[in-house]
C-alpha cells in the first residue's frame, strides 16, 4: 500500500468516531464516489491500519 494521504487519514478519523457508518455517509463525507471510498476502506483494511 502506498502512503496514507490525507484523505485515508480522513476515513479512519471518522471510522473512529461511528465505526457503523454506511459507506455512502463515509464518502459523502470526504468527498469520494462510494466506490472509490469503498476501495479505500478495504485497502486500508488488508493493509492492517
């Protein structure tokens, strides 16, 4: 996995916070297509973050 850029660090700040928000919610919030936000979550999950 390349490096967390800001937005990663942005997911996993409000992951933090509701760990059961809806990906659609998650990437309204950042600013992602849901797809892409969705992609994001599972990189940073097989990445072990």
């Amino acid at each position: 996995m390349e490096a967390i850029d800001a937005i990663d660090r942005n997911l996993l700040r409000l992951l933090r916070l509701n760990g059961r928000i809806s990906n659609a919610a998650l990437a309204a919030e950042v600013g992602l297509s849901a797809s892409a936000c969705l992609r994001r979550v599972k990189l940073l999950e097989e990445a072990g973050v």
